[in-house]
C-alpha cells in the first residue's frame, strides 16, 4: 500500500511521464492490449456488482455493460463499454459487429 505522500506525488511523477509522449505514442498506450477495460474496473473499485442484460426489445448488446455495485460502501450505477481482449470477444463485443437492430435502436 502506498503512503500518503507518494498519492501526492503520483499526478506529477504521470504528467511528467505521459506530459511528454508524441500523439502516436498516446494512441499506441490507449490500445494497448493489457490495458485495463471497464469490468476490470468495476472488479477492482467496485462490491457486490450485478450486471444487469439486455432491454426488453431487442437484446444484449455485448459491448456495453452496466449493473448496479457499491463503491466504498454507496449503492451505485455503473455502466461503461466493453471490449474483447481476443479477436473472437472483439467480434462479439465492439460496434464494427453489432447488429444491426442494435444500431438502429441507439440511432432512435
């Protein structure tokens, strides 16, 4: 665990880092492909989530996930996109293979 001081000094030790990267050294962190993505997030902030599916008129759409959790204890809402670590789960999961009732429904 990190002492106080040293979450002080995070924000500036990052800018110092990621303050000086060229725009396509951004881009190449950004789709990095161990890069943490929503449900690792929710998995590491976040207790007692349930993930909630579909919407009663089309279906599940793979790419966005949402539930109810508690984060430090409040009941909250957490909704992000999600995407495949592997091509298969991509597929599945990103907006170039919705379907196409999907990308009507969220154009509505």
């Amino acid at each position: 665990m990190r002492s106080r001081s040293s979450k002080k000094n995070a924000p500036n030790s990052n800018l110092r880092f990621y303050g000086n990267l060229t725009p396509w050294q951004r881009v190449m962190i950004a789709r990095h492909p161990q890069r943490p993505y929503t449900l690792d997030y929710i998995r590491a902030i976040c207790t007692d989530f349930i993930e909630l599916h579909g919407d009663r008129s089309f279906s599940d759409d793979a790419a966005l996930v949402g539930g109810l959790a508690r984060f430090e204890g409040t009941p909250v809402v957490v909704i992000g996109q999600q995407k495949g670590r592997t091509v298969q789960d991509r597929c599945t999961g990103t907006s170039a293979c919705r379907t196409r009732k999907a990308t009507e429904k969220r154009c509505v």
